[in-house]
C-alpha cells in the first residue's frame, strides 16, 4: 500500500487489543475440550465403560469441531464473528447439559462429541480472524499465539475445578453446572468481536514501493486453496503435529495412573496446559522472528523425543516420577500448543487474509482428523494388548515424517485472483 493511502486512510479506532483479549477469553472457556482426560478417569466403574467407550466423546468432538470450522469459517468471514462465537458457546452449553443428563457412552457421545464440539468449532472459528486483521503481517504469529493460548491454558483451571466438582457433586452435576456456566461466558464475550472496516489499515504496517504492491501476492479463494500441493502437505504435517498431541492429552491421567503408577493425573493436565498456552505464544512470537518453518521444524523433532521418552516413564523408573512427568507433560503441551498458533500463521501467510476464515477451516480439519484416529489408536491398542507402546511408535513415526517434510513447502505461487 502507498504512503497516501496510509495518509488519507480515516481515523478508525483500533480495536485490536480488546478482540484479541476477548477472543482468548472465549478460547480459554471453550478450552474444556482438554479436560476430557479428567472426565473419563471419573467414569464410575458401574457406568460399565471400555477404555474405548472413553475414547469415544473425545474422539467424536475433536472430528466435529474439525469439520464445523470449515462452515462456521465461512460464516464468520460473510457474517459476524459476533454471531458464530454466539452460536458455539450455545451448543457448548447445550452439549454439556444434555451429556449431564445421562450416564451412557451414546449419551456423552451426542452432547459432549457431537453438540459441544460443533460449539467449539463455531467458537474458535470466529475467534483467531477477527483478532489478526486489527494488526501488521509481522505481529501475526504473536497475535494468533496469544489468542489460542486461551484454548491451552484453560486446563490450568477447568482440570481441578471439575475435579473438585465431581468430587464435590459427582460427573453429572458437574458437567450441569459447566454447560451452564460455559454458555454464558462465551455468548457474552462474543458481543466483543469485530472485524475492522473494509480498507482498514493496521499501525505499523510498511509503505510499499509500486513495484512491491505490483509483485504483492493476492488473496486465494477457498477454491483455489485445494489447486496447490501445499495445501495437502500443511495438512498432513498439522495432522502428524496435532494428532500426536491430542492423543497424549486424551490419554495423560490414564498414563500417569496405569503406566506410570502416579495418582496426579490431573496435575500433569494442569502443567501440559500451561505448557500449551504457552507454547502457542513462544511459537508464535519466535516464528514471527526466524520463521514458521524452521520452528515447525524444530517442534516436531522435539515432540518425537518426548514422546519416545514418555514411552519409557513405567512405574519404578527414574522418569515416573512426579516432577519428571511434571516436566515431560509441560514440554509436550508445548510442542503441541505451537501448532495451533503456526498454521493459522501458515495459512494467512500463503493465503491471504479476506477468506482467511474458510481457508484455516479446511486447513485445520487436519487437527480433527489427527486426534481422532491416534487417540482410537491409544484407546484400542490399549484395550487389546494393555499397553500404549503401538500408540507412542506410530505418533513418533509421523512426526519425524512431518518434520522431514518442511523442507519440501515452500510459497504458493500467486493464481491472479482477485
């Protein structure tokens, strides 16, 4: 853009910091997700649950919540992040109070798989875009960081609030009074967002020569995104990154209590939250400095060592203990937090901001899919053979995979649309 467009650009007020705050309180409400791993240990064993029946709510919301963000994207980018954000913390709520009501696998399945995670999907859709486009291209990975942090850091409170909760009331009450509590915070956050006016330009953003505008890239349509052989490789590579995370997250009390003999489940839920929030920001940040591929890099390598050494935390080793695991769970939050903030970074980076929305949608199916199909594998493998070593070797074997493949994505070429 030119430096009389910067000059006689209106005077707007930013409403940068107030979207961003707002959104990453909403993603730290809808981060109840992550306490899944919580939930499932307080099954009681009269419910009649298989470690597979465990799996299964967890599974199904991670799927949902994948595949609503492609139309919920949309929506936020044609309508009003106002309005999507809305309806998430409604199916949220909804979801949550329907699961309350019964003590079946179908039952959880429907309210926290199907209806809160469609709530998520909307949620967090409408979260990240609005916040991004009040800032300059070279705060985009801080910005984005921040605004998912909220998504990782909420287990910080939401883990040992339902677990002082089902001790206090049971799973049922429990899951009652979150859904209650979930859906008004987020609809009132909600009313916060809001995207800045068309030709909006952001602070601090460099005057660009004519021949920098003539050569700068345009934004692609959803259509075109599946035309480029980088849409497919992100994809695989935020499955590879995401999938490995989530399936520890599903399954990390579970570890603690069978593998490694440890009675903290929920404090390891707690520090790998920490590790997730705050991973997303340090990602975010230090991408914006190095670049998005060399850190991507850098955290699927480290996330196949921790996992490999988590493989070998079994009760009476060195590593099964509490500040260990401690220490183990907070870096692998981390390394898998940095995904949620470098491929909405990715994305915009590749693909421009205007369908930004729709764009990350289809991209972020990758998460969904990936967390779907490692943790049946935890689940079942476990069920079968009573151990997670199958589980641990295939996540490893992505991720080194993945890794391998950043050397391979480089910038889509420009298709010339408008």
């Amino acid at each position: 853009m030119s430096e009389e467009s910067i000059q006689t650009q209106p005077n707007i007020p930013n409403h940068g910091w107030r979207v961003t705050l707002c959104a990453m309180g909403i993603n730290l409400a809808l981060g109840v997700l992550y306490t899944w791993s919580v939930i499932s240990k307080s099954v009681p064993d009269d419910w009649g649950w298989s470690e597979t029946d465990k799996s299964l709510p967890y599974m199904f919301a991670c799927l949902i919540f994948s595949i609503i963000m492609v139309p919920a994207g949309r929506m936020q980018d044609k309508l009003s992040p106002r309005l999507v954000a809305s309806i998430g913390g409604i199916l949220v709520g909804l979801g949550l109070i329907i699961a309350s009501l019964t003590t079946s696998p179908l039952g959880y399945l429907i309210g926290f798989g199907v209806l809160a995670g469609a709530g998520f999907g909307f949620g967090y859709a409408s979260a990240t875009p609005p916040a991004v486009k009040w800032f300059p291209a070279a705060k985009t990975g801080m910005i984005a960081g921040i605004v998912v942090s909220g998504f990782g850091l909420a287990s910080v409170y939401i883990a040992p609030l339902s677990k002082w909760l089902t001790s206090m009331y049971g799973v049922q009450s429990m899951a009652m009074i979150l859904g209650i509590a979930f859906l008004i915070v987020v609809v009132g956050l909600a009313q916060f967002l809001k995207t800045p006016p068309p030709g909006y330009i952001p602070a601090g953003t460099p005057t660009l020569t004519a021949a920098q505008k003539k050569a700068e890239r345009k934004d692609f349509l959803p259509s075109e995104l599946f035309k480029t052989p980088q849409f497919y490789m992100i994809w695989f590579m935020y499955a590879c990154g995401a999938g490995a995370g989530l399936m520890v997250i599903a399954k990390l009390a579970a570890i603690a209590k069978i593998q490694a003999g440890l009675e903290l489940g929920f404090v390891l839920v707690a520090v790998l939250a920490i590790g997730n929030g705050g991973g997303r920001i340090i990602a975010g940040m230090l991408s914006d400095k190095i670049g998005r591929m060399p850190t991507l890099f850098g955290c699927f390598v480290l996330q196949a060592i921790l996992i490999m050494v988590l493989s070998r935390a079994q009760a009476g080793t060195a590593l099964a203990t509490t500040p260990v695991m401690c220490v183990i769970s907070a870096l692998i939050g981390a390394n898998y937090g940095a995904n949620l903030s470098l491929f909405p970074s990715i994305t915009k980076d590749f693909y421009g901001l205007k369908h930004f929305g729709m764009n990350y949608g289809w991209v972020f199916t990758a998460w969904g899919v990936g967390g779907f199909v490692l943790a049946f594998i935890a689940g079942k493998m476990y069920d079968v053979y009573k151990t997670f070593a199958i589980a641990y070797y295939s996540a490893s074997i992505l991720l080194v995979l993945a890794a391998i493949m950043v050397f391979f994505v480089k910038t889509p070429k420009d298709t010339g649309n408008a």
